[in-house]
C-alpha cells in the first residue's frame, strides 16, 4: 500500500479569510474603544476588522439612492405638511404673514434647494 503525500500549508494568507484588497486603516483610540464596545454586545466573538467591516456595510446600506416619489405622492406629502403647519403657526401674525412663512416652510432652505431630487433644476 503507497502511503498518500499530505501537503503542509505553506505560508501565505489563510483559505478562511476570503479574496479581497487588504486595507490599512489608522484609527483613533477614541474610534478604536467605541468600536470595541460594539464588537462585545455581537454574537459569538468577532474580530476587529470584522466588526469594522460589519460597521462599514451597516453605514453604506443606508446610502441608497432613494427613488423618485410620484407626483400624486409628493402633492399629498405638501399637503400633508401645510396642514400641520397652519396647526403650528403663529396665530397672531398676519393672514399674509403666515402665508409667507407657510411657504418658506414648505419649500426649504434655498441654500439645500438644489439638493433636492424632487424639484427641477434651476436653468444656468
């Protein structure tokens, strides 16, 4: 009977760590604590580039491009928030008064106007 050969493994990165690019990342300790006391409320015992890996994907998930609300929708979203506005407004201020803030409420600040998707461009 021949004896099979058994490989010894060699160095090199471990099969278990999967394919990936290798990243250095300095952190703060500040940084380093807040993600270590994360790491102990998980399951089992995770590693610390798990956990900032873990960390990482949870913070771009919530990065979606949202999509585009239909007409219908965003007509009852305005209406919606005028009715709570004129619940809140002043009511010792002017008809025309609370017709001004009203409106500015309602179409936000100009400087994060172009932000929004919802409305159209300004032309240049």
């Amino acid at each position: 009977m021949a004896k099979k050969a058994t490989r010894k493994r060699g160095p090199g990165r471990p099969p278990t760590t999967g394919i990936g690019v290798p990243v250095l990342l300095r952190c703060h300790e500040r940084f380093l604590t807040a993600v270590d006391r994360w790491r102990a409320k998980q399951e089992g015992n995770v590693s610390r580039p798990d956990a900032i890996r873990r960390l990482a994907e949870f913070g771009l998930s919530g990065t979606q491009p949202t999509r585009q609300r239909s007409p219908k929708a965003a007509a009852k979203a305005f209406e919606l928030a005028g009715e709570q506005i004129d619940k809140l407004i002043d009511p010792s201020a002017t008809a025309e008064e609370r017709q001004q803030r009203k409106r500015r409420l309602l179409k936000g600040p100009g400087e994060f106007r172009d932000l929004r998707s919802d409305l159209p461009k300004p032309k240049s």
